[in-house]
C-alpha cells in the first residue's frame, strides 16, 4: 500500500482516541499542530464502552472533564459510565470541527524510525497494510487491554470461574454463590459490593483497605485535591502508595461492619475448587474475580527499542527517554496523582506537546539552517 505522508511536517500521530487522545489533539491544536488519531475501535471513547455497567466516577462532574469543554448538567453528580462515553464523543466531535483528524477502526501495529524524515520521524504500520508517517507520535492505548493477571498459587488449575474485572459487566457475568474478589483498590471494593447484593462475597488482599472520606466537611475530596495543590504535585514530592486508597461515603464501610461482604487475609493457593486460608481451613469457592489493575499496553513500539523488558516505556514525564518525537499520555502517575484521570490528563497533554512542539520546530529545515 502507499504511504501517506501527510501534508506537511506539523502532522502528529496519536495512538488512541481515549480520554488522553483527546486532550492530546485538543493540546496540538492549541500548539497549531495537526493531530491525527488513530482509533483501534469504532468509537472515540477509549476502553469507557467496555467497562462494568454499575461504573460512576469517583470525582463529580465538576472536575471530571476534558480542557475546553465541561461535562455539563448538575456539576456535583457523579457520572456514570455511559454519560462519560457520551461525553467524549462530543468532545471528538468538537475537536474534528477544529481540523482534528479522527481515523477509527486503526489499530496501530508497529511504529519504527523513517529514514525519510532523516531518522527523527515514525512510520506507523496499520493492521490492514495502511502506512503513515509523521515527525512525531504520541502513545496514549492505555492499559485496558493488558489487564494484569497475579501469578497466585493454583489460579491456573483452579476448578471454578476466573475472570479479570476488565471482563466483568454486572453479577450475571459470575456463576456460583461464592465469589473471591482479589483486590483492594476502588474496582475491586465496588464490585465487591455490588455482588454482595445477590452473593457471598468474601475481599481478598494482601494489604488492609485503605477507605478515604469522600467528601470531608461536606465538600468532595476533590474539592480539597484542587485547594491544596495535591493534584499537581510532582512526583518528586508524591510518590504513588502502596495501595490504592479507596474512596468511600460510609456505603462501602459500613456494608463491610454489618457483613455484608467480608475481607481477608489472601488465600495461600488454590486447589480445585477451594481456597486454602492461612492456617490451613479449606472453603469452597465457585468464581475469583480478579480487580488487580492493568500494565501499559504499547506492544506497537516493541520493535522500537523503546520498552523496557517489562513492557514499560522508557519514558520521564511523558518523554521518551530512547526518541524525542515520541511522547506518551495517560500511564498512572506518570507526572502528578491525577495523571491517568479526566480532571488531570489536560495538563500532562499541554506539557508533553509543547516539548514535542518544540522538538518539530529544531528538526525542520529552516531550523536547522
């Protein structure tokens, strides 16, 4: 197939049209760049489609949107999932009336250096042979796709249901009566609770959870992030805990005090269909479901050299450490706690392509002359 070349040297190609695309077109086109998103699926809303249905965000409308367009309605509800992926749409729609370019059903395959552009520009291989190339990418796939799968003792032989929350829609999505969550962060906890409504439900992790106050002294906690400056720390001075806090308005804690879900220790293995618990008591379980996160999914840029052996860019701030055209948006505190957010995203994008901006500007002709 032949190689689009793109019309000029201000072309920036943005793998995802998620929340981190987005704010990544939005912020080229603030830097009279001209971003092209290349969208795996049919849709510009990222992995929202395919999360669970109960899903609400955990921060109100107020601070959950994208730069230059509120999420609109009441601003101190807290949307959920289809209103997000309503949202976003507009959001794109916004930006391709602004001269974005937005290509679905464009799943990046590999993403090498191109001579042609003297060695500081990509060529980018679709799945169905398309080729493009530009002067600078920008990896924003997210991690929805690698869902993270512990190594725990006798998972793989385990006699009953297992599946990832990335998997999980509602409680028919499980069989059984007993159902092991593994997890301790906020997915694994409100689905934790939703399932206690219709199944035994017992929490399992390796940490004590960590409830946050939802809205101390009447005012969301991100009200208090935006007051005191938490969610533009730099993680020089944030470093990200060991566990992530989960955020709570008494529901959570209290179904867990009345025993409606219970928390434990984590098993020490699977056999069969049981779970065998620190001291030796043996209990039937009919499905685990695993809340255990997700790891970057860049397999694209495996060939690049730009990965460490873990799958991990490269990368300080959103720059690649191995190639200055590539930048990468959305990786969990990747610059500041709410780097991988709706409300913290903007920020990291108005950074990263201005340095890539920048980097376009020393690499062109006249520049160089």
């Amino acid at each position: 197939m032949p190689i689009d070349n793109g019309r000029d040297r201000d072309r920036i190609l943005i793998v995802g049209a998620g929340q981190s695309g987005l704010a990544a077109a939005h912020a080229a086109l603030e830097q009279g760049l001209r971003p092209v998103l290349l969208e795996a699926s049919g849709q510009a809303a990222g992995s929202w489609p395919r999360y669970y249905d109960s899903l609400a965000l955990f921060s109100p409308a107020r601070y959950s949107s994208l730069p230059g367009l509120p999420f609109g309605g009441d601003p101190e509800r807290y949307p959920r999932r289809d209103e997000v992926v309503a949202y976003l749409e507009r959001y794109a729609a916004a930006l391709i009336e602004r001269g974005a370019e937005l290509r679905t059903g464009a799943r990046v395959e590999t993403v090498r250096p191109d001579s042609a552009l003297g060695m500081s520009g990509f060529l980018v291989r679709l799945a169905d042979g398309r080729e493009l190339t530009a002067p600078a990418v920008i990896a924003v796939s997210g991690s929805f796709d690698r869902p993270h799968r512990p190594a725990l003792p006798g998972l793989d032989t385990f006699a009953g249901s297992v599946l990832h929350v990335a998997d999980y829609r509602s409680p028919a999505s499980l069989p059984g009566e007993h159902v092991v969550v593994v997890g301790a962060g906020n997915s694994a906890v409100q689905v934790a609770f939703e399932l206690a409504a219709e199944r035994r439900v017992t929490l399992v992790s390796r940490a004590p959870i960590r409830f946050v106050e939802q809205r101390p002294l009447g005012r969301d906690l991100h009200f208090w992030f935006r007051v005191t400056g938490f969610d533009r720390l730099p993680l020089a001075r944030a470093e990200a805990p060991p566990a992530s806090p989960v955020l709570d308005d008494g529901r959570y804690r209290r179904a867990l005090h009345q025993g409606r879900f219970q928390r434990r220790e984590m098993f020490t293995r699977l056999d069969g269909d049981h779970a065998v618990w620190p001291g030796g008591a043996r209990e039937r379980v009919d499905a685990v479901l695993l809340a255990t996160g997700y790891r970057p999914n860049l397999p694209f840029l495996a060939g690049l050299g730009a990965l460490d052996a873990g799958g991990h860019p490269r990368q300080r701030r959103g720059l690649s450490l191995t190639h200055p055209g590539l930048g990468y948006l959305g990786l969990e505190w990747q610059r500041t706690p709410s780097s991988n957010t709706l409300r913290g995203v903007g920020a990291d994008a108005r950074r990263v392509v201005a340095a890539l901006a920048r980097h376009l500007h020393a690499t062109r002709p006249h520049a160089r002359a």
